[in-house]
C-alpha cells in the first residue's frame, strides 16, 4: 500500500483526511467507451474478454487513460463464479445474462461445490496480479464478487428477472434449499475475494443488486447475514496493509444501519437515499460511497456538474465520502459526461476537504 502514488481511494473509505473526494464509477469501463466495444470484438465475446488477462487489463486501463479516476476496478463479473460451478453461463444479445442449467431442485443444490479460485477461476487472480503490474501504484485496484443472494437469483432463475419469483418461491416454499444454496455460495464469494487480495486487489466491494428485491426480515436473514459471513472469512490483513470492504445493497436504504453494523467500511448507496441524511443515519461509523442518478450521464456536462455538485454539497465538509454514480455507467453514456463528471468532482470538492 505505501507505494500507491494516489491513496485517496483507501484514506476516504478509512474516513481519514484527503484533500479532495476520490471518485470512481461502477462500470467504468464498459459499452459506452469506443475502445472497450472495439476491445471486445477482438475478444470475440464478453466472457473471453473476462478469461483473458492481458484483455482484462487492457479493458480495466481504458477508463483510466480517459479520465482522471481514483480507482481501477477488476474487469470481470459477478457471474464468474456460477459459470465456474458449471452452470453454463451465456450471454445472449441484448438479453443479458442467462444460465444453461439453472439450480431448480434439491439434487442440484446438494451436488453444488466451492470452485477452487486457483483451478477454475484461476483467470481473475492472474487478471488481478497482471492489472496490479500495469497500474504501477498509480491509482488502487478494487476487487469483486457479487452477493451469495444476488448470485442465487441469477443461478435459481436462470437469468435476470422483473420480479424474480422462481427463487422467491424458493425462499418461502423450501428456506431450507435456499439456505443451503447460500451457504455454498458465501463461501465460494469468500474464497474468490481472498484469492483476488492475495493476488494484489487493495479494495474489496460485494455488489448485492438483488437484495432489495426482498422484504425487510427476508433480506436479513437471506442476503444480509450471508454477506456478514462472507465478511467474517475474508483475511482482510492488518495496518497499512489492511483491504477495507464495500457492501453495496441496490434498494438497500431503508436497511442503512443494519448494512453498516456488519462490518464493513463503506457502505454503497444507489440514487434514492439523499446523501446528507444518510450520512446522518450511519457516517459516523462507516464510510458512504455514491450517489448520482447515472441517467444524468444522459444529459449535458453542464447538467452532469451542476448535479455533481448537489451530491457534495449533500454530504458536506468533512472526510468519509467516495464519489460515485449509484449504479453502473448506462450504455448510452456519453463520454464526455463521464469526463465532466471527473473534472466536477475534482474541482468542485476541495472545499469540503479544508
Ligand atoms: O464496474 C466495472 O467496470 C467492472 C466490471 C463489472 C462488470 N460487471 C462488467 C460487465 C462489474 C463490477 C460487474 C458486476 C455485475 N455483473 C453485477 C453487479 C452490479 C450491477 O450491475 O448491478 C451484476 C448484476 C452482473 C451481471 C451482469 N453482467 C449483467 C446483468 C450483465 C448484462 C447487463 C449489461 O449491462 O449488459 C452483465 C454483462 C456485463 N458485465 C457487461 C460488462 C461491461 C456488458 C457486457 C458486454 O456486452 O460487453
């Protein structure tokens, strides 16, 4: 950690001083720059873009070459690990992403493993190791997984979902399935978050877009205490060397205390919490990173700014605020948004910083 030439990232998310809010957005890199999709043809498809790490690195550089950011975030996704599971991940044009053998009984829950990271995802810690080496402590590397709840969506259902209720019938006809399907899967999230810090990522986020689909006990006790073990295993080291953690539940606003209190130091917000009376309800024990409306990457850079500054005016002087969209760069995301969007936040935040 000593050798980062740009810590911001790592000081905001421990609440310490920075002289401006770091920024970096979800989904940086992605289908709105020309050289990803370019990138991507050469690739041949998105998974080969995932399971190649000199294409991994290419891809999680470019946004860094645009833009001024405070983080690079690991190119891959979430879906990883079923794929490694053997459930046939696919991604179908315009469908998103959809599985071959979704997990609908008992028998197939039961036959699940923890995928080995150093066998068959052994492409993420070699994507880690290699994009650590080309960043040079330039700015640091976060690293990924998705929710064991919101993986079981995916791996219940077989694709994404309006209301997902195939593994909501799950949870209320056979809980039983469902807990067990979790447990396997907050350790294979364990396993692959260590792997990724053992080889170099300094941040370690859990994107938990689906458990704001559930009511407020479900979520506990399905989503939220999964995440808490997955937590509770990871080998986060110690002083200078210690990876703080991101949980970011989509939806999870009303729940903001309780994300807080399972340890970790940054909470991720999405769009609808205003950013001052979240800090209000939980700033005092955790970091908050967010939490712009990414539709306003729709409009101009003079919108982009003029809305930039209303999110660091909402948070406020003071350390503890890392700047980000409250979900991923929209496709149609103009560039140049995206840059004007950088440049507000760091010119407009200073002044909180004094
Ligand atoms: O943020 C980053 O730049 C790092 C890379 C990253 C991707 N996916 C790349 C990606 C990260 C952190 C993810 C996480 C992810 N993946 C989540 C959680 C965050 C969220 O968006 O809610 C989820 C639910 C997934 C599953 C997934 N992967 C979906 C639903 C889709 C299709 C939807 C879409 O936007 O196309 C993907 C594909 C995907 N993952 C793309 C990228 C850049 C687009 C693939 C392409 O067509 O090139």
């Amino acid at each position: 950690m000593s050798t980062l030439q740009n810590d911001t990232l790592i000081r905001a998310l421990t609440r310490q001083p920075t002289p401006y809010t770091p920024v970096w957005l979800m989904r940086q890199a992605g289908r709105y720059l020309p050289e990803y999709n370019d990138a991507r043809r050469r690739a041949g498809s998105f998974l080969a873009l995932c399971k190649t790490p000199s294409l991994a690195t290419e891809v999680t550089l470019q946004p860094l070459e645009r833009f001024r950011l405070d983080a690079a975030i690991l190119f891959s996704d979430i879906l990883t690990i079923p794929d490694a599971m053997g459930l046939g991940l696919y991604f179908a044009d315009g469908e998103g992403p959809r599985l071959e053998r979704p997990l609908r009984d008992e028998a197939s829950i039961a036959r699940l493993a923890v995928p080995d990271p150093a066998e068959d995802l052994r492409y993420v810690g070699d994507a880690v190791a290699e994009i650590r080496r080309a960043l040079a402590g330039r700015v640091p590397l976060i690293g990924f997984a998705g929710s064991p709840y919101t993986l079981a969506c995916y791996m219940v259902e077989g694709g994404a979902s309006e209301d997902w209720r195939t593994v909501k019938a799950m949870l209320y006809k056979r809980p039983d399935l469902l807990h067990r399907l979790l447990e396997t899967n907050s350790r294979a999230v364990s396993a692959l978050l260590n792997a990724q810090i053992e080889a170099g990522a300094q941040v370690t986020m859990i994107f938990d877009t689906w458990g704001g689909s559930l009511p407020a006990a479900a979520y506990r006790e399905f989503s939220l205490a999964y995440m808490e073990k997955v937590l509770s295993r990871l080998k986060r080291g110690e002083g200078s060397a210690r990876v703080p953690v991101i949980v970011f539940t989509k939806g999870g606003a009303p729940w903001l205390e309780q994300i807080a209190a399972i340890g970790c130091d940054c909470v991720g917000l999405d769009w609808s919490p205003d950013l001052g009376e979240a800090r209000q309800r939980i700033g005092k024990r955790v970091a908050l990173q967010g939490n712009l409306d990414p539709m306003v990457l729709l409009a101009s850079p003079e919108e982009v700014r003029r809305e930039t500054e209303k999110v660091l005016e909402s948070y406020g002087s003071g350390a503890g605020h890392v700047f980000n969209l409250g979900h991923g760069v929209p496709q149609l995301a103009q560039p140049e948004n995206v840059e004007a969007l950088v440049a507000a936040v760091h010119e407009l935040s200073p002044k909180f910083h004094r």
